[in-house]
C-alpha cells in the first residue's frame, strides 16, 4: 500500500510539471479552436536545437564511458524495436476492418523513436534528480532503425503474398499471364531503409551531436548556448505537439476506431516490455534508474518526424491518417503524459533516487 501511495504521489506531481502542462495546453486551445500558429521551419529548428543539445551530451559522456556499458542496453533497445512491430502485426492486423498494411505501418512509427519524447523525459529526469547515462540517449537509433527496417519489410512480404495469390486465383480464373500483377523480383533492399532513416533530420541531428560531443571539445558553445535554451525550447515544442495532437483526431476518426484503442494502449504496453528489460540491465550491469527511463520512454515513444517520410515511402499501401493520426493524436500524449510519470514513478518506487 506504501507503494502505491508513493507512486500515485509523485505521479501526480510529474503531471504537474511544466513540460507536461504546456502539451495539454496546447491541446486545450487547439480543441477550443484557437488560430495560435507556429511556423513549420520554427518547430523544425526546435527539433533541431534539442536533439543536438541530446546528442552533445551523450557523444561526450561516451567520450568518458566504457563501451561494453553499452552493449546490454543497445541490444536490448534493437530487440524491442523489432519486437513492438511483430506485436502490431498480430494484433491491431487481425481486429475487424483494419487493413494490414495500415496496420504494419502504424506498428513500425509506434516501434521507432520519438525525439521530442525523449527530449521531454531527459528533463523530467533532470526536474526529479534522477540519475541516468548520458549517453542512454544514443538508445535511439538502435531501437528506431530496426523497427522502421522490420515493418517495412513485413509489408513488403505481406504485399507480395498478396500480389502471388492474387494471381494464383486470375490463373484459375482463366485470365492470360499479360492480365495478371507483375510480382517479379520485388525483393525488399534494406541499406536503402536504412540510409533513408540515417538521414531523417531527427536522426541526423542526434547523431552529429553524439559524433561533435565524441570527436571534439564542444564543452563551452554547450554550456552558453544548447544548454541553457534546452527548457524554454522544450516547452514551445510540447505546445506545438499538444495543438497538433488534437487537429489530428479529425483525421484519426475517418479509420478504424480500433487505431485510437491500439494508440492508447501501445505505448504504455510497449515501455512496460522495455521497463523490464531495463530492469534486467539494471540488475545484471548496473544500468541506472534514469537508464531504465529512458529506454521505456524511447518504446513507448512514436515517431513524429524521421518515421512518416521514411513509411510513406517504403509502405505506400498504408493509409498516412492512420498511422500518423494514431501517433499524433493518441500515441504521443500518452507516451508523454502518461508513460513518463508512470516508469519515472516506478523507478523511483523500485530502484529508489
């Protein structure tokens, strides 16, 4: 009872904190119909500047790290990431009038990572003094590559299955071969998924400011500038997404409802899965607290920028207001108001300060 009363505390107070207060803000007076407006190149800068303070950190904390640290939690955040599509796949698919394809897809940008996500559970970490591995951060291609990788590939099986009986049935039909769907040769190439995630702007940004926080000495332009600017930008990026969050629910209800329940669900079932897993790198190598956060958060993160381009590209079948309406409309606040309190306050609860 003592734990649950703690936890139910400090729930509540996590809800209270500025970055999740300015997400349903934002959600308020978009629902009221506001005209408020934020430029599209505004938000991409935000974007921008906080995964690149994310990254600084991280690339110098590997700098002073020993990479074996590394190795039990990265493996772990690829085996989530290819693991949360194979749930999507066998069940939001097989509920009534749901498409596959929508269906793959939806599980693919709920598997791959949200930075802005991350970025709001690094400073509720922060916020509560909850200790973490800087570099706990660089979890977020491990995770987001395989699982983009994954769903694009069980669409391109999924498809072609499709195309091969499809004609199995036209040739019984009696219909010639030049009438039937050319399914030659439709082999999925995964460097291209790959190239094409590494060089989502999400990512890169990350992944240059790990490369500059490794590779040089950027100590002093992150403590005048990233550092400082890294709360206040924050804040405007959670109204943003709040105010997005409830334009797309226009879009959500055109689909299945069934995508509304699975956004809701998901990303707490997808960072319980990844909790636990963190909790056996905790026990086994040390992995911190805020490590164990932080690779929750990640699986219960979707994608909100890299992820889209990179699904309607490689699964042009899956329906964009299902996938995206999922992530943005539902997905997303849960993940943020939701399952960050919920794992800070387990961990907390379990593992202690």
């Amino acid at each position: 009872m003592d734990f649950l009363s703690e936890f139910l505390t400090r729930f509540i107070a996590q809800l209270q904190s500025p970055t999740l207060g300015f997400l349903i803000g934002g959600m308020i007076i978009a629902s009221l119909g506001s005209q408020l407006a934020i430029p599209d190149p505004v938000y991409q800068f935000i974007v921008f500047m906080l995964l690149m303070k994310v990254g600084l950190t991280g690339g110098q904390a590997i700098r002073e790290s020993n990479p074996a640290e590394i190795l039990l939690p990265a493996l772990f955040a690829v085996l989530i990431g290819i693991l949360i599509v194979f749930i999507g796949r066998y069940t939001l698919a097989k509920l009534p009038n749901v498409k596959v394809v929508d269906a793959i897809a939806t599980a693919g940008l709920f598997g791959a990572v949200s930075g802005s996500t991350l970025a709001a559970a690094l400073t509720l970490l922060e916020e509560q003094s909850i200790p973490y591995e800087p570099w706990a951060a660089a979890l977020y291609p491990f995770m987001d590559i395989p699982a983009l990788v994954t769903a694009i590939v069980l669409a391109s099986i999924y498809t072609r299955k499709q195309e091969s009986l499809i004609n199995r049935e036209r040739t019984i039909a009696g219909y010639a071969p030049s009438e039937q769907l050319d399914t030659a040769d439709h082999r999925v190439k995964i460097w291209p998924i790959v190239k094409e995630s590494l060089q989502g702007s999400a990512l890169t940004a990350l992944l240059l400011g790990l490369a500059l926080g490794l590779l040089t000495q950027p100590a002093s332009v992150y403590k005048t500038f990233y550092d400082p600017l890294f709360r206040g930008l924050l804040s405007v990026l959670m109204l943003i997404m709040g105010m997005e969050a409830a334009a797309r629910l226009a879009e959500l209800r055109k689909v299945a409802q069934w995508f509304a329940v699975y956004a809701f669900v998901a990303p707490l079932l997808h960072g319980f899965i990844a909790f636990g897993l963190g909790w056996i790198a905790h026990v086994t190598t040390g992995f911190s607290p805020g490590g164990v956060v932080i690779l929750a958060v990640i699986a219960a993160s979707s994608s909100d920028i890299s992820g889209p381009p990179t699904l309607r590209a490689g699964i042009p079948a899956a329906n964009p207001s299902a996938y995206i309406g999922a992530s943005t409309a539902v997905g997303t606040p849960v993940a943020i108001a939701l399952g960050i309190p919920i794992y800070i306050g387990l961990a907390q609860a379990l593992m202690g300060n």
